[in-house]
C-alpha cells in the first residue's frame, strides 16, 4: 500500500477564531488495484434515406447487440441508454454552395457495464460490423476499468486517512511543545475518478458473414483509490 500524507501545520491566534489555536493536516491514504469491471461506451447507427429507414435499421443493429449482450450473460442493470439522436444526413453542394438532405442517421447510445474483465476482448470481437453494407453499424466510443467494491474500498482508507491525520497531528504537536486538544474539525475530500486505459487497434473486427481479425487486446493498467481528510486539531 502507497501513503501519501500532505501535512500543514498552522497555528492560529485571531479574534474571529477566539484565540483558539489549531494543526490543520491532510491526511491521504491510497492504493491500486486490478481492475473487475469494465465501462464500455458505445454507439449502434443506422442511415436511410428517410428517417423511418434509419430508425429501422437501427433497430436491426439493436437486436444483433442485445444478442451479443445475451450470449455474454451481460444483465439488464448493467445496460443503460445514455442518448438517442435522429438527425438530418447532409451532403455539402459545392455549385450552390448550400448543404442538401440526403437521408438521416440513427444513432443510440449505449454504456455496458462488463464483470468479467477477462472477456472484455472476446465481447468487442463478438460486436459485428457490416462492412459491405456501411448503412448500419456499431461503434465502441470509449471504455473505462473501475473496481465493483470502490464504495467499501474507499470508506477502509478514510478510515486510515483520518488515522494518519491524527498521529501526524500527534507527532507536529509534539515537536512544537504543545499538546493536541481535541479534535476541532474533520472534512473529507473527493476521490479520484477511474481513468480510461484502452489500445483501438482492431476495436471494429468483424463483418457480417467475414472473417475474424486478430483478437483484440486491452491494457487494463491499474485502479487507483484514494481517500482524503482535512482535519483541525485545536491545541493547548
């Protein structure tokens, strides 16, 4: 486990404080993890040329998705619609210099929650891609490793962090010939946000009735979670 312990010592004498005297510390507290779980972001589009054919193709790539869902036993909480557009297809006329409609695109999208991470490239090899076609589609956008316990983890390192912020408090207190009081205010601050690590190359692999590409690989890296206080101890 990795420690990183901020330390302030502040020792205040004002009016509006009423002459109380204070060590503010920050205690940090953090440790890396392999990650469990994986966030995939992505888009299913379908062009027509009018917007009922797109909505309807769409719709076809839906169903091959939600089959692909299925066959990785992905349950419905872990699937969530986080956008849905249906917008006009243009096609720029550079002899009037004006943008034409010539269809419309369907585009939803979609975030997957994945538990197993070992079959995240199986997953992305199993998404399929009409190359032949182009009206239809599937597009990964992004995916992001994230620990399914985090909550837990992180409420077992505040618990070190407010622990760390007292012995340091402690030790200040001691090297500046006074004595810790009490304990006189005590803030938790925000964690930090899983970062997204993944290698492209190969994220489109299969078309509809083609062969399969190399299977994709992912560098899953490492989770970090920290947790922090800012913590006053008013002394004597």
């Amino acid at each position: 486990m990795k420690i990183i312990i901020c330390l302030f010592l502040l020792l205040t004498t004002n009016a509006f404080a009423d002459h109380i005297r204070l060590i503010n510390v920050v205690g940090e507290a953090s440790k890396s993890y392999e990650p469990d779980i994986a966030k995939i972001n992505l888009s299913i589009w379908g062009k027509g040329e009018n917007a009922k054919t797109a909505q309807s193709l769409n719709q076809g790539q839906y169903e091959q998705l939600k089959k692909t869902l299925d066959d990785h036993k992905v349950l419905p909480p872990d699937i969530q619609t986080i956008g849905y557009e249906l917008n006009p297809d243009y096609l720029y006329d550079n002899k009037t210099s004006t943008n034409k409609i010539v269809g419309y695109i369907a585009t939803q999208t979609i975030r997957v929650t994945i538990k197993k991470v070992k079959t995240v490239g199986k997953f992305l090899d199993d998404l399929i891609i009409d190359f032949k076609n182009l009206k239809a589609g599937t597009n990964v956008q992004s995916i992001s490793w994230d620990l399914e316990k985090r909550d837990e983890i992180e409420k077992t390192l505040l618990i070190e962090a407010v622990s760390l912020a007292e012995e340091q408090a402690q030790v200040l207190a001691k090297a500046a010939h006074v004595k810790v009081k009490n304990l006189y205010q005590l803030t938790p601050q925000g964690s930090a946000s899983p970062i997204p690590m993944y290698q492209n190359e190969g994220m489109m692999l299969k078309s509809a009735g083609g062969a399969r590409a190399q299977s994709t690989a992912l560098f899953t890296g490492e989770v970090k979670v920290k947790a922090e206080v800012v913590a006053a101890y008013e002394i004597e």
